[in-house]
C-alpha cells in the first residue's frame, strides 16, 4: 500500500505539472479542427444530392466530437490542469466553455461534487444522478439486461438525448447568472458577425445541429462509458478507462479516456495522462485490475454485460 502511494506521488510529481505551451497548443488545435470542419461542411452542402446529405451527416458528427474536445478542455480547466498560470484559465473562459453552454465556475463546483461523493455518497454524486436519469443506475448489477439498440440508437432517433441536453445542461445554462456579463458580450459579437456576414444557414450547419443533436449523444456514450457496471470498492476498478483508437480521436479526446487514473491523480493534465497511465503500469503491477476498452463495441459489451 505504501509502495503504490509512493509511486503515485511520484507519478503526480513528474506529470502532474501543467504546461501553458501545451494547454495553448491543445485549446488551438481543437479550434484548428472545429473551423476546418465548419467551412468544409460550408463548401460541401454544394454536392448534388445525396451526397451533400452524406457529407453533412458524417461532417456533423465529427464537428460534435470537436465540441465534445472543448467539454473535455473545460474538465480540465476546472482542475486548473489546463495551463500553469490559473488566472488564464478563467481568462479564456469564453473559447474553452461558452461554445459547449457551459461556465468555468458552473462546471467547476458540480464536477468537485463529483470527486467528493464519487464511491463515498453516490446519492450527492452529480454524474450518478445523470446515469440514473439515463437509467443506468445499477452500477454492480450485472444481471440485469440493457438493450443496446435502445441506448444507442432508439434514443437519438427520437431525440431523448436532445430534451435531456436542453432540460439538464442548456436551459440552466442559458438561464445560470455566472460569468454572465462575458457571455453576453461573447454571444453578442458572434452574432453579430454572422449577422454581418449572412452567416446564419452555415451557422446552423455548422454549429447548432451538430451541438444540439450529436454532442448530446456524445456526451451519453463517452460519460456513461466511465462509470458504468465498474467495481465501485476497489482502487483501480471504480472506473473504465476508453482508450482504442476510435475512442481517442471521436469520443474521449485530449487524452479523457484514461478515467481511472484521473480519479486516482486528479491534478494531471489531460495532455500528460497517456504517458502518466504508461508510467504507472510499468511501474506497478495493476494491469489485471484496471477495466479497459479499445473499442465503442467492447465498451457497450462491458457496460451491457
């Protein structure tokens, strides 16, 4: 026990040390990625039919999962990880949260809700609370059977995770008093750009759809895939790390797939996690004990077993 707390103290030590270079690169490569895609899918909707419908349809997804990149960088600005200087983080508050209706503040206090009472007080637990309106609730009850079909794809068909997303996350958003004179500048001069600019119709490709019809999906299947039919009593089972190829660039970017170790050292960096999660399994002989997945597939199978 000593052993594995002295070399987490040494992981958190060599890796648990932000870097404002690599948090600016990540904010501006996800930014880089979320344009690009955004006049790709301008330039597209030119394609006779049905390829336009196509394009937008993949474009679209993937503009969610670049939404979802900046909800995974506002994670990691609640925990101060994302850039050495902390007064930074609330400074750029605006291009890291505001896009994805959310606030540092906000999010702050419900996610170190979650730290508290994770494991300890799962009624006070704000993610459990999320996965019991979402009806995954029994975390260690393996007999019973959920259909995929309906979580995966029933759901987002007849927009569930949409009305989710508005009731839970953007009406107490829009309606939230924090940081509201900076959000109102910032959606004032966005809109009046794309006023200015005709832009509308390519904001409502570009951005609208994909944030309220795929980050909500999203967001169940990255946020259910971490917590769902773990080992809640032990160390390095409470959480499941997703960490395949598809996981990593789609639905857990900047590194949020490596949740166990996050719940174990909260201070890395989500930049310095992978190489954080190498560290500590060369060092440690906890390989057996971690729940992994290297696939979406093999997630649904483990969370639905």
């Amino acid at each position: 026990m000593n052993k594995h707390r002295d070399l987490k103290n040494k992981v958190k030590a060599i890796y648990g040390v932000p870097s404002t270079y690599k948090g600016i690169v990540s904010l501006m490569s996800n930014w880089i990625v979320l344009i690009t895609l955004m006049i790709i899918i301008v330039y597209s909707s030119r394609l006779i039919f049905p390829f336009n419908v196509l394009c937008y349809f993949f474009l679209s997804f993937l503009v969610g999962c670049a939404l979802r990149g900046l909800d995974n960088l506002t994670h990691d600005a609640s925990h101060y990880n994302l850039f050495s200087s902390k007064k930074l983080h609330n400074n750029l508050e605006c291009i890291i949260c505001f896009p994805v209706m959310k606030t540092l503040e906000g999010y702050r206090v419900s996610h170190m809700k979650h730290h508290r009472n994770y494991r300890k007080n799962l009624d006070d637990d704000p993610d459990t609370l999320q996965l019991r309106r979402w009806g995954l609730e029994n975390f260690e009850n393996k007999k019973k059977k959920h259909k995929i079909f309906k979580f995966y794809f029933l759901r987002q068909v007849t927009l569930f995770y949409f009305i989710d997303n508005l009731k839970h996350s953007f009406i107490p958003h829009f309606f939230s008093k924090k940081s509201i004179k900076s959000r109102l500048i910032f959606w004032f001069l966005l809109f009046s750009i794309i006023t200015i600019s005709s832009s509308w119709y390519s904001f409502l490709l570009g951005y609208l759809i994909p944030y309220f019809f795929w980050l909500p999906y999203i967001r169940f299947i990255a946020e259910s895939a971490e917590h769902t039919n773990v080992e809640l009593s032990k160390e390095y089972s409470n959480s499941r790390n997703n960490i395949g190829i598809f996981h990593r660039f789609f639905l857990h970017p900047h590194n949020d797939g490596y949740h166990q170790l996050h719940h174990l050292i909260a201070s890395i960096p989500g930049y310095n996690l992978k190489n954080a999660h190498n560290y500590l399994i060369k060092h440690a002989n906890i390989q057996n004990d971690l729940i992994e997945s290297k696939s979406p597939i093999e997630t649904a199978n483990q969370i639905f077993n």
